[in-house]
C-alpha cells in the first residue's frame, strides 16, 4: 500500500450549501500548518470543531472560510490520522481547497476505495463490512438498507467466526487422531459425520440467502394504464407534487409512455405513464403507442387500472379491461356525487383536490415493499463471498462423500483446512491484491 497521505472530496460534484472533504495519513498535521497556520495546528486536537480560514500554503491566498475536524489514528475511519474539511460547497472553492491540500509534500489523491481499503488493511473492518459499505451507500430501499446496515455492524462476520470456530475445532480433532493415531481406539466417524453434516448445513443456510445486487437494484416498476383521456399524466404529476408531464382535455395526449421516479417509504420505484389503450387505433401512430404500452405492461410488478369516474360506473370499470390489473382507481372522484368506494380493489382519486393520494401511495408501498420490508433475515450480495462459501460447502461434501469409505484422517484433516481457508476468505484474514483491488475499485472516490 501506498503510504502516502491521500484527499479527495466525501460528496459528489455540484453546488450545495456545505460540502465535505477528507484526508489521511501521515501528513494531516502538515495539512493542518500549512492551511491554518502554527496556531491552529499547535492547538490541534482530536474530534474538537475548528473554525478557520484556509489560504492556499504556496500563494498565501484565501480559499475559504470552514469548519474542521481531526481525528487522531487509530481511533479514525481509517486508523489512520484524519482530516474532515467543510467548506461552502460551490465546486470552484471544492477543487481550489484539494489543490491547496496537494501542494503539501507528499499528498495525492484518492484512488476509488482508497479510505476504506485503508481503514480494512489497519483492522477497522473485516473485508465483509468494508463491502457492505458500498451497499449502504447504494441501497434503493429501506429493507436492502437495513440489511447493509447490519452487515456493516457485523453480523456476518459473526456467523462466519462461529461457523470458523466449529471448523477449526473439528480440525484440532482430527489432527489431534493424525498425531496420536498409534495409541487411539478406531476413528469416531459418526461423531466426525454429525458435526461435519451440522456444519454443511449452516454454510448451506448462509449460501442460500445470497441475493445478486442486480437484483436488488432494479426499482420496482409499476404502471398507470387505461383509456385515453382517463387522466393517468394528472395522476401521475399528482403522485410527485409537481407538474412534470404535459396534461390536456385532448384524448392521446400522451403519445409514449413517460417514466418518473417516485419516492414512497419502502424505497424508491419507476412509475410509468402510459399512452391510453382503446378498443380502435386512430391512426398508424396510435396504434404504435398502444402497442408500447402494453409491452411495458408486461415487465411491470404492479399494474393500475385508472378509469375516468365521469364516464364509466365502477363495475363496468373493473371488467374486462381492468383483468389484469391489480388494483383499479377511479379518478377525477372530485366530480362525482357519489365516489364511495365499492370494492377494496378500487380507490377514488381526485388529482384536483388531492382525495384518495395518500391511500394510494400506501397500497402501491405495501404492493412493491412487502416482501423485503416483512423478512428480518440477514442476507449476502457479494459475489465473492458466494463463491467462498461455495468453495467450503463443496470441501463439506468431498469430506462426508470421503466417511462412506471411512478414509485415513489425514484426507479429513486436509479437506477440513479447505474449508476452513474459504471461510477465512469471507472476512479477509486470507485475501490477495488483486481480490481487494477488484473490490474497492468499485467504491466512489471519497469513500
């Protein structure tokens, strides 16, 4: 590893009120002098907010005005001696103050995963929690968040060290028979077979939680369909609380089905606008539009019928071209004298007044989020640890597939140190440069 102090910026590029930048390494007290001056890196102490001016140490110019921070290894993000810098975020002071910190000898800039790679090779973090910290960043919703969280916390980890403490104990065993093998009665391959299987299972348990990140990534999708002029654009633009789609009183409007993110409590999901679907094209373009939107139908999680409430009666609504829709609402309830609900599959929905929104924003949460929100399983993301973990199941059955024959112990014994060494993988007490470089070669720059 490179020892030299790195710098780069904690927030991403753009304007902001406050901006965030970190250094570490073995000049941050350096950095300190020559941006502050002696006095302030004179009365530098640890976790204590300062207040300073910053100029730049070869032209003495002023950068900004900001707040710091010092935090003394080993007891830092990194292990290592730190510096949390937070200037005004326009970009032009963001870049003058990391050009100013670079002129200081022996400072250079951050690779991507640097600070974290850092804070794993110091023993801040086993190599499971420092991936995890890319998937609290990266999280889409609240249950893959709160799984990284826990992740991030350890509770891998610990399964992982409980699981290695079993291997290593059988291990001891069998070599313990390997050494003394003169003087023992007959190996206990029962015994051996009982802890061996137990094992298996629980290194099985841990595989079969494993969910691929692109997976998780991938936002719910949930599509607003129904006739032209059924007012799915002022629903939608209702639904965010802001006009982003082109809203008119002329039937098909809406000519391509117009995606938009929506935040709800679960997590973010794709809301989509579709062109309105009629018995009959009016013309070629038309019947291009509907042909789109019934595509986009087809990958949708969730489907909504919106029918216009001032033109059909709510049973006729939800017949045939509500049959495949998983929940049907009738919009424009603020015109009718009477827009009772009459199913619970329905819900009346004024775009105008607002009626109905708050409801509806609830099913289409409970809808996309109820099966990541309801489990509390930990589960795995990393395609790396699946691989460990296979690796030390495929040792587990080579192992039990060698008692059928009740083998020499040494054969045991080796295969158990296999296992044990894909386990050690997990968490990184065994690991290589080129794994860690793969790993936090995806990590943002400041992290």
């Amino acid at each position: 590893m490179d020892p030299r102090t790195i710098v780069a910026p904690m927030t991403p590029a753009g304007v902001s009120a406050v901006a965030a930048i970190r250094v570490s390494g073995p000049q941050v007290r350096d950095v300190v002098l020559a941006l502050f001056g002696e006095k302030a890196a004179g009365r530098l102490e640890p976790r204590r907010a300062c207040l300073g001016t910053a100029h730049d140490p070869k032209t003495g110019e002023t950068v900004d005005s900001l707040l710091y921070l010092f935090f003394e290894g080993p007891n830092s993000y990194t292990g290592e001696d730190t510096l949390e810098l937070y200037p005004h975020g326009n970009p032009l002071i963001v870049r003058e103050l990391i050009q100013a910190i670079r002129k200081v000898e022996g400072v250079r800039l951050a690779e991507p995963g640097e600070f974290t790679r850092r804070a794993f090779l110091n023993g801040k973090m086993d190599l499971v929690q420092a991936e995890s910290v890319a998937d609290v960043i990266h999280s889409a919703n609240r249950a893959e968040l709160k799984n990284a969280h826990r992740l991030l916390s350890g509770a891998l980890s610990q399964k992982i060290q409980e699981l290695n403490e079993q291997v290593k104990d059988m291990s001891a065993r069998l070599e313990l028979d390997v050494d003394f093998a003169e003087e023992e009665a007959d190996p206990d391959y029962d015994s051996w077979r009982k802890r061996i299987v137990a094992i298996g299972e629980k290194i099985s348990e841990i595989l079969q939680s494993f969910r691929g990140k692109e997976n998780l990534s991938r936002l719910p999708l949930v599509v607003l369909y129904g006739a032209p002029n059924a007012g799915k654009s002022s629903l939608t633009n209702a639904l965010l609380g802001e006009d982003r789609i082109l809203v008119s009183n002329i039937p098909g409007t809406t000519r391509d089905f117009v995606e938009v993110r929506l935040f709800l409590p679960g997590g973010e999901i794709r809301l989509v606008d579709t062109a309105g679907i009629a018995d009959q094209a009016t013309d070629s373009l038309d019947a291009l539009s509907m042909e789109k939107s019934k595509a986009i139908l087809k990958e949708a999680d969730l489907k909504i019928h919106v029918v216009d409430g001032t033109v059909a009666a709510l049973p006729a609504a939800t017949s045939a071209d509500s049959a495949s829709a998983d929940f049907t609402v009738v919009s424009k309830s603020d015109l009718l004298e009477s827009p009772a609900r009459q199913a619970k599959d329905i819900l009346p929905v004024s775009s105008k007044t607002g009626e109905g929104l708050a409801e509806l924003k609830r099913f289409i949460n409970d809808a996309v989020f109820t099966e990541s929100r309801d489990t509390e399983d930990l589960w795995i993301t990393s395609e790396r640890e699946r691989a460990c973990l296979a690796e030390a199941f495929d040792g587990v059955k080579r192992a039990l597939d060698l008692l059928q024959n009740r083998p020499a112990v040494e054969l045991l014994a080796f295969e158990m140190q296999l296992v044990r060494r894909s386990l050690q993988s997990i968490v990184g007490e065994i690991s290589s440069e080129d794994i860690l470089q793969s790993i936090f070669a995806g990590f943002c720059i400041g992290k």
